[in-house]
C-alpha cells in the first residue's frame, strides 16, 4: 500500500523535462544512484530504483537516522520529560565519569541536539577507545576545546546520548518510541535498526527504511508534522528542529561544499534550498518548503554534493514551468528501465574456480588467505567464501541479478567471465555497500566500492 499518492509531473506544475535533465546529469557524471523520488503538492510525481535494488527493500540511512532521533527528543519534550536546558549529568548519571570535566558538566540537550558541545571534531572513536561498552560515559570523559554553545563540529556522540536520554526519560528502546509515535501513525512498518554491541540503536545511524518511507517522512516535515489530519509531531518542535542554531564553518583546507555551509538545526542540516536529513554516500530527504517539494533518494556516491547540485540546478527549475505530457510519458519510460551495470561476459558452466584471496585494499573485505570457490549452476554461481563455521555462501547470476541470504542479511550478485577472470559484484542490498570479487587462476581479490562506515569485514555486513 502506498503511504503518498501519485500524480503526473504536469498535473503538479512540473515540467517533466526537468527529471529528464536531472537523470542525464546523475549518468553523466557517474553517480551511483539506488533510489528516487520527487514530491510536490503531496504526490508522487517521479520515482524510480536502479536495479537491483527495489521499491519494498529497506536501505541502510546512515545518518539521515539522526534526524528520526530528534524527532525522539521532540516526544519526550513535549511530553515534559525532559527539557531543552537539562543537564546530560542529571538525566545519565550513572554513565558520569568521577572525574568528569567541569565543561562536561554544563553541557546540555540543547547543546547535543545542535551539536555544539564544543568539541572541534568528531570524537566517535576516541570516545569508544576510552569506553567501549558505554560510549555514553567516553564521552563524557572528553573534555570540549571551546565553550559549549560556541562552535559546531559534527559530532556522532551527540546523537547517541540523546538517544541514550530518550530511553531513559521513556523507560523503552528507542526504536519503540519511534514506531509507536512515528512510523505506526503514517502507516510505516516497525523500522529496522543496527545495534552496537550491548544492544542499543545507534541513533546516530543504523535506521533502514524504504525510499517512500524516507520521503513520506520529508512530506511530514513539509506538512509541520501533520499526517492524514493528525498532528502526529509536535509542530512547535518542528519549527525548533528545522531552523538553524549554529553557522557551520568551512574546513581548513576549503573543502567543504556549499549545502554544508548553511548551518545545523537540531539534528537537521539546513540547505542553499530548504532543509534536510542526510546520510553518509548519498542518503537524503531533501525538504524544500518554499516550493512545495520532497526529493528522498539514496546512494552510494563519494560527492554528496553533486546529487544535491543536480537538484537545485535541474529539478527546481521546472517547478511551475508547463508541463508535456509527452516529456510526462518519456520520464515515466526512463524511470521504470533505471538499472546499474552488469559485468557482461561468459557463463563457462564447464568451469568452476578455486582460489585464495592474497590482494588487500586499505578496507579489505576479506581478509588475506581466505579461501573462495566459485561452482557453475544453471542460473550462474554458487560461491562458498572461507572455510569451516566461519564459512557463508551466496548465489551470483549470470546476466540477471541474483538474490539469496548467506547468513541474515539478503544479497544480490551478478558475474561473469572476462578471458581468464571472473569477476563478481555482491551487493549488500540493503545498504549502500558492493563488494567487487575478482578471481584470477588460485588468485582472488576483494574489494568494496565504498567501505561499510562500522568496518569492512564483508561478514559483520551480513549479520
């Protein structure tokens, strides 16, 4: 069932040639695309997936989870649970260091939410270093370089301990919260999240969701928290987490792109246009109130700004421009045939391989001496990765994708011969990760296209 209409880009004051224009920027500069979709006025006006990924397949958000954490906080604040000045030592203090630094202790939800602890930089693995079974109290063991309130620095940690106060002011998992006041009232499944080691959401990533979801999500944002009539989020904390409380400064070196220039909300990055929840390679729900607009899509791209500047240069610009019927139809056609590249090449069902993986990258997926064989069968491969209880095997196809689950999580990989190698792309379909695995006589390599953000051990991916 779908959770937003649909409608004809014309019928909604967009010039179609526009989507047009936007998928011929994405294939020109070889962005790698899984998902999109473009809503205005509440419909649906474009959507397509790059096979193989689907429209029902959950995708990993990476940070984009942030954003659903703050909408967390915005319950537990409205329901008087906890307050925007709060003290992170009063609401967790049994995760409080004896030694903790007087500017930890002033520190506040407020200064969580908009990231500005102080601390100059990320300190995600300093603080798991000092603390790896509570990251909330490693944290609270790094002292800020500036007053709290001063600076912004995007800061993982933050997010986690907000999520941290959410189940303790609620007494539930966070996941809970949220299905139960979130994704249960738009009609969305129970949402999927990737835990750490002693069991909690990440909150600060981990959310899986689908493309329509993620942009229902966004048409919710757009609508002040408003769904199907009912003020589902509170609109106040909506208009507190969608405005800029911090500049967001350039990188020492220049290199930080425009949409990343404008300033953080709580947990919300604002936009040249708009605002946005996004995550890392490509994952967005872009919000343009100004001009009634939607776009969700994800990703797996090293340029997070070019996506963004495709939008702004060729999809805003067709907003309320004549729409053609014909350009309506011929974006429909483009849509529907989206697909990522297949290694083409040979089936050889005669000819099976087995090989030793003795070529490391900087983010190996497997490690070096593991064992790989690859058996022919009528639809492709069979591949067996290692050797005894550590062992997963997957399918691969040949000229068409292939789905199986070798140990939790589902995959989809697709391969041929090319002369003397075979080579195989397996994508961790749920999230934006492919591994490219190429074996040449008893040689074998493996290597991601971009690395998983928890570690590049291929089989932590699949559990």
């Amino acid at each position: 069932m779908n959770l937003l209409p649909r409608s004809a880009p014309s019928d909604q004051l967009i010039d179609a040639s526009g989507l047009i224009a936007f998928l011929d920027r994405v294939c020109e500069q070889g962005i790698e695309l899984h998902s999109i979709m473009v809503v205005r006025h509440g419909h649906v006006v474009a959507e397509g997936w790059w096979a193989p990924f689907t429209a029902d397949r959950p995708h990993l958000l990476y940070s984009m989870s942030k954003s659903f954490t703050s909408i967390a906080v915005g319950f537990a604040v409205a329901d008087g649970l906890v307050g925007l000045t709060d003290r992170v030592v009063d609401l967790l203090p049994d995760h409080v260091p004896d030694d903790v630094a007087p500017q930890v202790s002033e520190l506040t939800v407020h200064h969580l939410l908009s990231m500005t602890t102080g601390h100059t930089e990320d300190v995600l693995e300093d603080a798991w270093a000092l603390e790896p079974l509570d990251l909330v109290r490693g944290f609270l063991r790094i002292p800020p370089a500036r007053p709290a309130g001063t600076v912004h620095a995007y800061n993982n940690p933050t997010t986690y301990v907000l999520a941290r106060i959410v189940e303790h002011v609620t007494g539930r998992p966070l996941p809970e919260v949220l299905n139960e006041r979130l994704f249960r009232q738009m009609g969305i499944g129970p949402s999927e999240w990737d835990r750490d080691t002693t069991g909690h959401a990440f909150g600060f990533h981990g959310l899986h969701l689908t493309t329509e979801a993620a942009a229902a999500f966004g048409e919710l944002l757009l609508r002040r928290g408003q769904w199907n009539g009912h003020q589902v989020v509170p609109r106040g904390w909506l208009d507190l987490a969608t405005r800029r409380h911090i500049p967001t400064l350039q990188f020492e070196d220049g290199t930080r792109a425009p949409d990343w220039l404008q300033g953080y909300g709580y947990q919300f990055w604002m936009s040249r246009h708009g605002y946005r929840a996004d995550g890392a390679m490509g994952q967005f729900c872009l919000v343009v109130p100004e001009a009634d607009v939607v776009v969700a899509m994800t990703a797996a791209t090293t340029s997070m700004q070019s996506p963004l500047d495709a939008v702004w240069e060729c999809l805003l610009p067709a907003l309320d421009q004549p729409g053609q019927v014909d350009a309506d139809a011929e974006v429909r056609s483009r849509l529907s045939a989206l697909a990522l590249p297949r290694i083409a090449g040979e089936h050889r069902p005669d000819r099976a391989v087995e090989a030793v993986v003795d070529h490391l990258d900087q983010a190996p997926p497997l490690a070096r001496g593991t064992r790989v064989e690859a058996t022919p069968d009528a639809h492709g491969w069979r591949v067996r990765i290692g050797d005894g209880a550590t062992a997963f095997q997957f399918q691969v196809g040949h000229d068409t994708w292939r789905e199986s689950t070798p140990l939790r999580r589902p995959v989809v990989a697709a391969g041929a011969w090319l002369g003397e190698v075979l080579i195989v792309d397996l994508y961790v379909i749920t999230s934006p990760s492919r591994v490219r695995l190429t074996i040449a006589g008893t040689s074998a390599s493996a290597e991601w296209n971009m690395p998983p953000l928890v570690g590049p051990e291929l089989r932590h991916q699949l559990l």
